[in-house]
C-alpha cells in the first residue's frame, strides 16, 4: 500500500490512510460483518440470507453499507433504507437500486 502511496505523492496527488477507529460504527448491539476482496463475490446475497435467517428468529435488523463509488459520495454519506421509496427518495442509480 505505500508503494502505491508514493507513486500517487510523487504524481502530485494527497491521499489520507485512515486508522479502523476512523472509518468503523460504534455498535451498541451485535455485529455480524459481511466482507470480500473483490466485488461480485455474493456479499448482497449472503447479507440478505443472513437478514432472512434473523427475521425468522424474531430479531429486529439494521443492515449498513459501505457507500459504492457510483453517485454522488458526498450526498450518499449517510443513507437509511427501510423501504424501496427510499431508493427513489436517495436517486438510486441502476447499479445501486442492484446492490440495495
């Protein structure tokens, strides 16, 4: 990763890393993280199939998404879907109403 740091210093650019306490949700109740290293691997699916198994346990459920690179980023910091309105209410392009 700094290797690829200094190439993007020595081209003119600045980036920040940020430390885990920087980017991570504090949590108050359960947490089950749903991660891969690259897309396309069924992240949707397994988070939804997750979500399905709880519901049917009574739990109530909260599902938070790292922000995808396909809007605008910094009108899409903060976003909370409880229903597929809300999708219109955000301006969901095609990608994220697939994602969603």
């Amino acid at each position: 990763v700094m290797k690829l740091g200094s190439i993007v210093n020595s081209a003119g650019a600045n980036y920040v890393m940020l430390s885990p306490c920087q980017t991570m949700l504090r949590s108050s109740k359960p947490v089950i993280a749903v991660c891969a290293v690259r897309t396309g691997c069924g992240k949707s699916q397994t988070a939804r199939y997750i979500c399905d198994i709880l519901r049917k346990k009574g739990k109530k459920i909260a599902v938070c998404r790292h922000p995808m690179p396909y809007g605008n980023l910094l009108s899409q910091r903060v976003q909370r879907f409880s229903s597929l309105d809300d999708l219109v209410k955000y301006k969901c392009t095609v990608e994220e109403r697939e994602e969603y």
